[in-house]
C-alpha cells in the first residue's frame, strides 16, 4: 500500500471528541501481589461467554485505535476500547530477556526513539527475518528494562501527522501490563475486554531461543485466559504456532493468511510446498479447522482487485470459510484514500479520507463475522448502518 509524502491539515476525523484515554496510565502501578488479587476477583471476567456470541460483523482495533494514536501503546488500546471497539488487538515479540512486548516488529526502528538514544547506537544491525533483509534496532537484543527507557511514536508520520502529537508520550507495553490492564477495564465496564493476540515470527524467534507459544500460554493460564470461552483469540501467520498453542490453551485460535501467492514462513522453513491459495480451498480450510476456529483473511482474498485497483468478484472464501464452521476475520480497513480500493477513493491526496463507510458496506456484504480496522469508530457507524 502506497502511505503517500503528505499528511493533509484538513484529515477529517469522524471522532465526535478527544478521548484521551488516561485511564490506561495507571496500568504501570500494579504489583505482582495486585495481579494475582485481581486475577482472583475477575475470575468470572470472560467465563461463560463465547466468541460467537461477539456482535456481528466484530470491530476489531487494529494494533488500538492506530488511527488516531502510536500503535501498540496502552493509548491507542484505551482509545480503542473507549471508541466501542469489540476486540483490541495486540502483536507479540519477545526480549533479550524472555519478555512479550506489544510491537507489530520486533524491528523497533520506525516505532520508537530508540535512534536517538546514543547509549544504543551500537546495537544496530542487519538481520534476515522470513527471509527478509533489515537493518535497524530489534527487540531480541534488549532487555525489558532496556526497552523501557524507550518512547512510542508514529509508524507513519507522513500519513498521519496528526499522530505525532502523541509521540513520546508512552512507553513499549509488555503483554502482562495489558492484561492487567484489560482486567481492570473489564472490571470498571463490568463486562470482559476481549483481546486478538498475535504471535509475530514465530519460527523465527524460536530459532533463536525465543520460543513465544509456552510464555504466551503461561500468561493466559495466570489470567484466566486459556480456556475455549476466555475473551481471547490466538492469531499467527503461521499455521505451526497456532498448532503448537493448541496444545497449550483450549482458547480461540485464527490462523491468519496473507496473499493467493505467499507461502507461511514455517512452509518455507519446513519444505512444505503449499501456497495460501491452497488453504484457502475447501481441502486447505478443512485442515485449518481442525485445529482452529478461524482465519483472517486479507481483504483481497474476500474481494480481488482488478489492475486499476477496484473491487472485483468476491471470492467463494467466506461461504467456503463457513462450511468448514471457521469464522472470518479479514484485515485491514483504513480511512485513508491510499488504503482504500480505488472505487472508494475521493480527491486526489493520499492521506485525505475516502469514502470508508461504503467499502465497509461492500465487504460486510461478503458475509465475514468480523474486520480489523485502524478506525474503530468508523468500523462500528459502518456495522450499525449495516445492521440497520
């Protein structure tokens, strides 16, 4: 996706009003002793409920609310949740330590200050991950306690200018610190924070020493999130580790899939010839489903695009999805004109919001149970107009 060389000063926002979301500040304060306290009085946080009972389509806040705030940052989740989000999603990588963080990479350079800390300069390095070549900071070679001496700031200033306001305003969280955060929330609501946990790399990390399934599984299990009920879902590229986590927890698992073309990286490390348009065939989501309860497609699995970048034929995927009894939780919906289908843009700047609401209606359509969005506002109009 093209992020565009300019922010537009006009962006409209469809937020009613500034939620600031201070409430997720407090997260830091917590004891060990509080935890285990609360762990025991929201035992019944998430118990007895089911995903299928989330409201239909779900609104899932993609990395928070990463619309209007740094992403994987207890602002952004705040944000998210405040705005109605259904479900806030995170992406775990690990420390030098063994620690889980919130980050979409553990490459931390775009995502954090850490260039401007001096005392890391030396920590910068090239590094093949999936195959890909980096050059930058990476989680894996610090301390928590390293990483907190860091601050947050926007992935994509250029495109959303207004998100630097927050730059610097919050640390990297850990995942303990957001289930902490998200039991406290649901005990002030009085209903379960559910939560889309990804591992990130896994075949990777596990490589290294850095196995994230059995510390993942261990944190579900101490908050009371390892069970086929608990406000969770348990999301990866790779098949694998949604395989390895099965063994672990009974929680919700999706298995997520990215273009017809790609292969998962523990295919590619395993010699395993299949592509994603092999799982996504009767045969391939038969085999998902036997081990998962979902995928999350991206959206272009649901709907191709033709060459000019507008919305073609939906693909026989979602009713396929279905027959297997898998639910669909496709990613990702943005505002912007450069993330929208071309038959959705308006105006000729990149960064300038199109017309969402209608690409929202197009993919609802399809019949998915759920979508990742940037916007999590803009997601719940979209679905109460919907279902309308």
């Amino acid at each position: 996706m093209t992020q565009g060389a300019d922010s537009s000063p006009g962006r409209r926002t469809v937020l009613g009003a500034a939620v600031m979301g201070t409430a997720a500040l407090g997260v830091g304060g917590f004891t060990a002793g509080a935890a285990e306290a609360d762990e025991r009085q929201v035992s019944h946080d998430g118990h007895g409920s089911s995903y299928k009972d989330l409201p239909s389509p779900t609104i899932i806040g993609h990395r928070g609310a990463s619309g209007y705030r740094p992403e994987h940052t207890l602002g952004s989740y705040q944000l998210a949740l405040d705005l109605g989000a259904h479900v806030i999603e995170q992406d775990l990588v690990p420390t030098k330590d063994g620690h889980l963080v919130c980050r979409h990479e553990n490459d931390i350079t775009g995502t954090t200050d850490v260039a401007a800390h001096p005392e890391f300069a030396s920590r910068k390095t090239t590094k093949s991950v999936d195959g890909v070549s980096l050059t930058g900071w990476f989680t894996e070679d610090f301390t928590l306690a390293e990483l907190k001496t860091l601050r947050a700031k926007e992935r994509i200033p250029a495109t959303r200018q207004e998100n630097t306001l927050y730059d610097g305003r919050w640390t990297i969280p850990t995942f303990e610190e957001v289930l902490r955060w998200a039991e406290k929330e649901g005990r002030r609501r009085g209903r379960p924070v559910w939560l889309h946990v990804e591992t990130k790399h896994p075949t990777y990390f596990r490589g290294i020493g850095l196995g994230l399934e059995e510390p993942l599984a261990r944190l579900l299990r101490r908050y009371g999130r390892d069970r086929h009920n608990s406000p969770v879902f348990l999301q990866s590229f790779e098949p694998s580790s949604i395989q390895r986590l099965a063994k672990l927890v009974s929680s919700p698992r999706v298995v997520l899939l990215s273009g017809a073309g790609s292969r998962p990286w523990d295919f590619v490390v395993a010699g395993d010839p299949r592509t994603v348009a092999d799982l996504v065939k009767p045969e391939g989501l038969q085999w998902i489903a036997s081990y998962a309860q979902g995928i999350g497609p991206t959206l272009d699995l649901i709907i191709p695009k033709d060459a000019s970048g507008k919305l073609g034929t939906p693909t026989t995927l979602v009713a396929d999805a279905h027959a297997e009894g898998l639910i669909l939780h496709p990613y990702t919906m943005r505002n912007e004109n450069a993330f929208l289908p071309a038959d959705f843009r308006r105006g000729t700047d990149p960064n300038a919001y199109g017309d969402a609401f209608g690409a929202f209606k197009v993919y609802f359509e399809t019949g998915i149970d759920g979508v990742f969005t940037d916007n999590a506002d803009t997601g719940l109009l979209a679905a109460a107009d919907f279902n309308g």
